[in-house]
C-alpha cells in the first residue's frame, strides 16, 4: 500500500532553509544535489512509513513520530512525520545536532 504524502509548511520551510544554508556555505551544486537526494528520501517514506524508526521524542508526546534519517557525517538530517490513516504527514526537517522536538514544537 502506498500512502498519500503530505509536507507541512514548516517541513517545507525547514527543507528550504537547509537548502539556503547549504548554498551559502557550500555551493549552488551540492545544496541542489541535497534538496534532491531530501525529497527522495521523503517521498520513499510512503512504500512503507510504519517500518521507520519511531523516533526518540515519541515516548513524550500524544502521538506516535517516526524518523528517518538523510545524509551523512556532520550533514546528516532527521526527517520528523506521523502517520494518520493512510497518509504520511513530515513534521519538520531538522539536522541531527538540534535539540530534540517538544509538545511545544508542534
């Protein structure tokens, strides 16, 4: 079963923020290469989201999040969703040296 895929506007803000950073401090090429290599990762979540590793936030908050991760070394993101139903809903895109998400986050 595939799911519906659904970004949330700050997943998507979070991806183009990333993106922005990664062009400032990087170049044009590889932030283009990571935007790609990003939303690959999010749209293969929908082939199977329940297999994904919940993520660490999880036993705090009122719903079930998962986690996927995308990059490698010191560029390496956590791809933050749930799942309702038969969709899947990103949460945010944050990079894995930030702070773990709190009930106040969402």
């Amino acid at each position: 079963m595939t799911y519906k895929l659904v970004i949330t506007r700050r997943a998507a803000r979070d991806r183009d923020r990333a993106f922005d950073w990664f062009s400032a401090n990087y170049s044009n090429a590889y932030a283009n290469r990571w935007y790609q290599g990003v939303s690959q990762a999010i749209e293969s979540i929908t082939q199977n989201p329940l297999l994904s590793h919940k993520a660490q936030e999880s036993e705090s908050l009122p719903f079930e999040l998962y986690e996927v991760l995308y990059g490698k070394r010191r560029n390496k993101h956590r791809i933050l969703f749930t799942v309702e139903n038969d969709t899947v809903l990103v949460l945010h895109i944050r990079h894995s040296a930030q702070r773990d998400l709190t009930a106040d986050d969402f």
